[in-house]
C-alpha cells in the first residue's frame, strides 16, 4: 500500500477514495479500498491506496486521537509512504472538536511540522482564500453551516478557527504562493516548520491550486484537508512507476432499493423535495421515534411495500424544526435516536433483501454501515462530486452510495440508483 487515508466520517471516506481512485484525467489513480473502521487482516497487496473511514467526527477528541493514531499504526504497518488526515471540505468542527488535536497527534506520532491543511473541494464549491472558507459565493458562516445541528461553524477564518483547537500557532500559504508553483509553497511550507508550526492552511480555489499543492507535498509523511487534496496525489506515485494508473472499477448491482436520508442541509432538504414528487416518500416523526410510536418496523414495512418505486424515508428538518426538537429532548439524544432508527432499518433491509441503499447523512452513514459490517468496499463510478457508487463483497453483496448532506444534485437519489445498478 503506497498511501492510506484517515477519514473522520464515512461520507468523507467514499468522497476521497473516488478522487483518488478517479486521479487526473488522462493518467488515472489508484487501486483503491475503502475500509468500514480498522481492519483486523492485512490488505490485499493489489491495495495501492486505503481509506480508513472512521466514525470520529463528532466525539471527544481523546477518543478521535486514540482512533486515529490506531488507524495510523496499521496503514503504517502495510507500508503507507503517506497518510492522509481527511475532515470535511466546511470544516465540521467545534472550537472544542478534535480536527486539530487529531492533526497535532499524528504529525508528532511521524515527526513532522509544517503540514498541509486545505478544506477546499472547488468541484463541490468549497474554497480557501486568504484563509477564509467559503461555500461557493458566501463565507462558510453565512452560507447555512452555522446551523449545522452537530457542529455548528459560525467563523469562516480557519485559522483562527483551527487555532481553537491546537496547542501551536497556524500557518498560511496564500494564494500567490499558491499560484507561484509547487517548489513556492513547499518552502512557505518548510519556513513554517522551521517556525514550529504544525499545522498551516494553504489558500485553494480551482483543482488546478490543489494538483500544484499535492505536487508541493509529493514527499510529505502527513497532508491534511478535504478530499480535494488527494486530486493530485495519485499521479505522484504514478510519476515515480510506483503505480501504473486505472480508473474506478465498473460495478453495479441489480435488485430492490431503498433511500434514508437523515441530514437536515439545505441540499438534502431540496433533494428530499425533489425526490417526493415522483416517488413513495416518508418523514420521521422525531416525537415519535423518541417516546417509542415510531419504529424500525414502521420504516422498513413502508420501504419494502414500495420496493421498486424508489421510496424515501427521511428525518430532514429546517433548522428552526431542528432546534426546536434539540430544545425539547436534547441534541445527543435526538441524534442518538435518529441514528440507532436508521441504523436497526438499514439492517432489517439488507436482511429482507434489499441490494441498493443510499443514504444522506454523514452520522447517518457512519451508523448505517457500522450496524451492516459490510467490511472492505469496492469503489465505483462517480454519481456526483464527491459520491461515488460502493460495493461490498461476499455471496450477498450490496451497492450503497453514502451521501454527505451539502453533497449532490437535486436529483441526487434517482441517479444514484441508477448508478448503484450499473446503469
């Protein structure tokens, strides 16, 4: 294995296994598996790049660095030349999250500073100027992710945002470094590291910036960031004859489908009602799901009944529903319910025969296929941006696409099931 990944979700897992395995047209990426938590065998030797997908995003930040230095031991252990720390391209993270300390711990645990940090996914609209965040034209604090029900982002600086959460001071290589050339930013890099500074954001803001910046990085034990950092990793191997270059596999799966969608961002929401106006559709009923009247039985009845019709079960909110519910019950109790419901559904599904399944949500996701125990995926062609199709292996496999909620198209849900059918 010549680089292995730590992803702090399973959504953001899938995205950057797809941009690794897509590489740069023209040159193609890496063998790429994605693996459901830390695997307890070695990898398949034809493995050139791993994708740990943890489910560390929102716990505390000890237990997300004792995940992470874990998945780090093993990835190591099948001679990875780089890691990988991948988070959210918006930065999902409180003052008090663990990006940081999870960065922190890792950079000490291989002996390096003056690392990579860059969110920016330009594809999904996600930049970095002059260290600002921003989702396409607004600042990512007034662009709906400050009332993100976990983690809430409420400062567009991530500098300042990272340095919350970080025992060293920030770094920054702005744009004209950027724009300059891979041997300017590797010694704004190395100046920062010189200054004891782990961590440095780096200004992105077209994929050509972050192929210069993974250029930049080509010897680096640690990079950092969305999965928009990988866009030009896979070609350094390639360069060095370490890797010979192939595209994602081609594979699909036919049979009956199902779709649960548990994040509440405003392009899930407009997917959700995009998607309701042709198909068999439910919403969860919060209340009821925490005083017991909502079941795991009542959705996956209503999901089997309408196998084929490509039916919709979902628990999105407007953030006022959403604040309104945490208010009354309790966010972790509430996201708690939400995802064991999801959880319990998904698996009487697989277990009824359901072969297609996507779901919306990175919590969601991570429950999801924490309860399946799906093991190593396969990755697919792209639905989106950032999603592509995943295919588990054994006598019963099953194609899933895990969404993250600000992911996709309006008409996300009916083209990923095609997608997930090799159509």
């Amino acid at each position: 294995m010549l680089l292995g990944v730590i992803a702090d979700d399973f959504t953001g897992a899938s995205d950057i296994a797809n941009t690794l395995a897509k590489g740069l047209p023209g040159e193609g990426g890496l063998r790429t598996v994605q693996y459901l938590g830390i695997p307890e065998e070695k990898a398949d030797p034809a493995v050139e790049a791993g994708v740990i997908a943890l489910k560390s995003r929102s716990i505390a930040a000890a237990a997300a660095v004792e995940q992470s230095l874990a998945a780090l031991s093993w990835l190591l252990a099948q001679g990875c030349r780089q890691i990988v720390f991948k988070y959210c391209s918006t930065f999902d993270s409180t003052p008090g999250g663990n990006i940081g300390p999870v960065a922190e711990a890792l950079a000490d645990a291989l002996g390096v500073k003056g690392v990579i940090a860059c969110p920016a996914f330009p594809g999904a609209g996600r930049t970095v100027y002059q260290g600002h965040l921003f989702v396409r034209d607004q600042l990512l604090h007034e662009s709906g992710l400050q009332n993100h029900p976990l983690n809430p982002m409420t400062d567009a600086d991530i500098r300042r945002w990272l340095r919350l959460q970080t025992t060293k001071d920030v770094g920054h290589v702005d744009i004209a470094a950027v724009r300059t050339g891979p041997a300017a930013i590797a010694a704004t890099l190395e100046a920062h590291g010189r200054d004891d500074r782990t961590l440095v954001i780096v200004d992105a803001i077209t994929d050509d910036d972050l192929v210069a910046i993974g250029r930049a990085a080509a010897e680096h034990r640690l990079i950092t960031g969305g999965s928009g950092i990988a866009i030009g990793l896979a070609a350094n191997f390639i360069e060095k004859g370490l890797a010979r270059g192939t595209g994602a596999d081609t594979v699909g799966i036919a049979g009956p489908e199902a779709i649960l969608a548990g994040s509440c961002s405003g392009a899930t929401r407009e997917q959700v009602a995009v998607h309701s106006r042709n198909h068999p559709t439910l919403a969860v009923d919060v209340a009821g799901v925490l005083d017991g009247t909502v079941t795991t039985a009542d959705l996956t009845s209503f999901l089997l009944v309408h196998a084929g019709q490509a039916p919709l079960v979902y628990s999105s909110g407007t953030p006022e529903a959403v604040t309104m519910m945490q208010a009354r019950f309790g966010r972790d109790r509430v996201a708690a319910a939400i995802d064991a419901l999801f959880a319990e559904t998904a698996r009487s599904l697989v277990s009824a025969g359901i072969r297609r399944l996507v779901v919306a949500g990175g919590e969601t996701s991570g429950a999801v296929v924490s309860a399946l125990d799906l093991g190593a995926l396969t990755i697919g062609a792209e639905i989106d941006p950032g999603v592509p199709v995943l295919v588990s292996g054994g006598e019963r496999p099953v194609a899933l696409a895990l969404k993250s909620g600000n992911f996709g198209a309006p008409d996300f849900f009916n083209k990923a099931l095609e997608r997930l059918a090799g159509r």
